[in-house]
C-alpha cells in the first residue's frame, strides 16, 4: 500500500496509526486502490472487526481515537474551499496579465 501510495513504509504506518492527517488525495487514492469509495472508507466501524487470538476467542479491536464522520466531512469540506479560493485567485491574476 505504501508504495502505490508512493509513501515511506513509516509515512504510511502514522495514516495507520491515526498519527497523521490524510489528505483528501491520498483518502481517495486508497479508496481506488481497495476498489471501494470514499464513503465507504469514511464509513468504516472497526467495532465489527475481530482479532482471533492464541487460545481462538474474539477480541474487539479498535483504535482509541475515532473520527467522527462529520468532522471529517467538515474537514475535507474546508480544504475544498480553501482549494477553490485558491484557484480562483490563480484565475484573477491570469486575467489581470491578460492571459
């Protein structure tokens, strides 16, 4: 994953880890890459998860932060903003010039 990302093998292990913020990019790259969409990902609940251990009983694994979905929604919803203000002052000075 980390290389179809074209990640460091650590840069990956902190999204894993949920050390790091992703970008909106990456998340959507990872969605193709798993074949699967966004939403899904954002959607995910680790609660149904099980980690079979040694003596085979069923262990609940989950992570001891979580990201509401909203909040990650208002996030990427903020980046695409800044995103297109951006873009749009990139047009603003390419018709100042004339171009």
């Amino acid at each position: 994953m980390a290389d179809q990302l074209e990640l460091s093998l650590s840069g990956y292990g902190k999204i894993e880890r949920n050390e790091t913020d992703i970008s909106i990019s990456k998340l959507e790259k990872i969605a193709k890459i798993l074949h699967t969409d966004v939403n899904t990902i954002l959607s995910f609940d680790e609660k149904h998860i099980f980690n079979i251990s040694e003596n085979k009983q069923a262990n609940i694994s989950m992570r001891d932060q979580h990201i509401n979905q909203m909040e990650l929604f208002d996030i990427i919803t903020q980046q695409y903003k800044e995103e297109i203000a951006h873009l749009k002052a990139i047009i603003d000075q390419l018709l100042k010039k004339g171009v």
